[in-house]
C-alpha cells in the first residue's frame, strides 16, 4: 500500500505590517519601581559597618580646648585608635552599652601615651596623658612630678609661638598677657615651654604658666590597682586627674578607671583656625591651619635619665 502524504507544512503566519509598510515597534519593558526595602537594608549595613569600625578599629576626634596645647591646639582633628589597650563599656560610639568592670584583651598603656578618657560618672570625652600607672607614688612639687620617689627630667625650652586665630585667641587672664606681634606682623601666643622626659624615656613638650597652687602641687598618692593618673600638657589650664570631679575645676577625680580609657591618639588629620563656616565653603579651605597635617601624636623617646631610672 502506498505510503500516505504527508501534510503540507503551514507557511508562517506573516508578521504584522502597519499600513506605512514597516513593521511595528517593540513594546516598552515595564517600568520597575525602586527596592526601597532594599535600599534600606543597604544603608543599615553600611551604618552598622561605619559604627564597628568607629567602636572597634579606630574613630575621628574633635580637640574642643586648650588642654593639650602645645602638641594639641584647638581645632585639631585627630584619628584615635581603639584596640591598643583592648576594648571596654567606653569603647563603642555614643557610650551605647552598661558599664562594667575591666577589660576585653586588655593592655595597660605606657607612660606618655596620650589617651581619650569618659570621666567616670560622665558621657563626655576627655583627651589627657598617660603619666602614672598602677602601683606607682605620685605628687607634684611646684610644678614638678615625682615618680615613686624620683623627680620627673623638666628642661626649660624656647618658647613656643602659636599663630593667634579664632581657635586660640590667647585672651589675657589671671596668669598674664602673652599676645606678642612677630617679625612678620602676625599676633603670636608666646607661651613658656618646659620639656618633661618620664622614666620610660618618653619626652613631651608641656606649658607652664608659673606657680599656681591647686595646678603645681598635689599631696603624695600611690594609683590603685587597674586605675591610671592623667594629665593635661597645658599645665595651669587642665581639668585632669588633680583636681575633684566635678564643681568648677570639672576634673577626673584622681585616677582613672583603666575601662574609661577609650583609646590611643595617633595622627593629626587636619587642623582649624575656627574661620570656617557651614555655608561658606570656600571658607573650609581657607580655614585650614598648615603644616598639622600627618602630625604624629605618638611621643617622642628620649635618652633614659641619668639615674638610670627606667620602670
């Protein structure tokens, strides 16, 4: 029996042609709206990412006075890192968790490292220098520190000349008048400069008006266990470890829990002269103090006294 024919195959159906004779245009793809769910995810991960790093690694710092002046001037901002003496209450940002006793992975700092301290009892920041540890004696002698016993090396050095601006205005008051005008015009704060070298060999520039009684001599203590005494560079103008907590002096209280430290001070990133404005911003750059920039804040280390003192 003779094989049956195949059925013929269906020509295409032709495509459609408009009555100009070209063929039709391609519908437009839907339009999608945005994620906003994931957007918002993506920003809570980048904040979260930004709050570790601050409370973990290391943060920015705003110098708000003239406490540490001369290494510090108002002004100054500053990169502080967060792990060096491991990590407590104080360390994540805005002070977010309970307080408790010591520290994760804890290191004690050294003599002469200069730190960012919560005062206990406070929210606030403070930026001080690490100058006894537990265990040491400490008392100041017009003006001089006494170490377990032994006077702290104090060199008398050229003065130091700080551009007058907005951020140090150099305002007479009970200590005297130190405005003087340069060579070059320029005001000037002319300030004595004393240059303190502690056991360990680390040296530091500090200020040092002249005598005054509650700042240049404080009664012989010994630092508790777990606890550090801290003092401001700027000697007659620094609420630090000598003077009480609260009241006008607003101080530390003597020394310092070690968990209030929130971490070590590293570089200067840039400087203000307080010029700037938020709705100026030709004025940010002109505002810039120069040759702050890259400032390292680690101290410098000097010769051990000749005593051979080196705790």
């Amino acid at each position: 029996m003779p094989d049956e024919a195949a059925p013929a195959a269906t020509p295409a159906e032709p495509a459609a042609i408009s009555a100009d004779g070209a063929p039709p245009a391609a519908a437009p793809p839907a339009k999608q709206g945005t994620d906003w769910w994931g957007e918002i995810k993506a920003i809570f991960w980048l904040v979260l990412a930004v709050l570790g790093f601050h409370s973990f690694i290391a943060k920015p710092f705003y110098i708000p006075s003239e406490s540490m002046m001369p290494v510090l001037l108002k002004g100054d901002r500053l990169v502080v890192s967060k792990y060096p003496y491991g990590w407590s209450w104080v360390s994540p940002s805005f002070h977010i968790l309970p307080r408790w006793p010591g520290r994760l992975w804890g290191e004690m700092p050294e003599r002469g490292d200069i730190v960012i301290v919560t005062p206990p009892g406070q929210s606030s920041d403070y930026i001080k220098r690490v100058i006894g540890l537990p265990g040491d004696t400490i008392e100041l002698i017009d003006g001089t520190i006494y170490l377990n016993g032994q006077a702290v090396r104090r060199e008398p050095r050229p003065a130091a000349m700080l551009p007058i601006d907005d951020n140090l205005p150099c305002l007479p008051d009970l200590t005297g008048d130190f405005r003087v005008r340069g060579a070059d015009g320029q005001m000037y704060c002319r300030l004595p400069i004393f240059r303190e070298t502690l056991p360990n060999g680390v040296s530091y520039d500090t200020i040092d008006i002249g005598y005054i009684a509650q700042a240049d001599d404080f009664a012989r203590i010994t630092i508790p266990a777990g606890h550090v005494f801290l003092m401001g560079d700027n000697r007659d103008h620094s609420a630090d470890s000598r003077f009480p907590a609260g009241g006008p002096s607003g101080g530390l209280g003597g020394p310092v829990p070690w968990e209030n430290l929130g971490g070590r001070a590293e570089f200067i990133t840039f400087s203000l002269d307080g010029s700037s404005s938020y709705f100026n911003p030709i004025s940010w750059f002109t505002a810039l103090r120069g040759g702050r920039a890259g400032s390292s804040l680690r101290p410098d280390r000097a010769a051990p006294p000749p005593d051979g003192n080196r705790q």
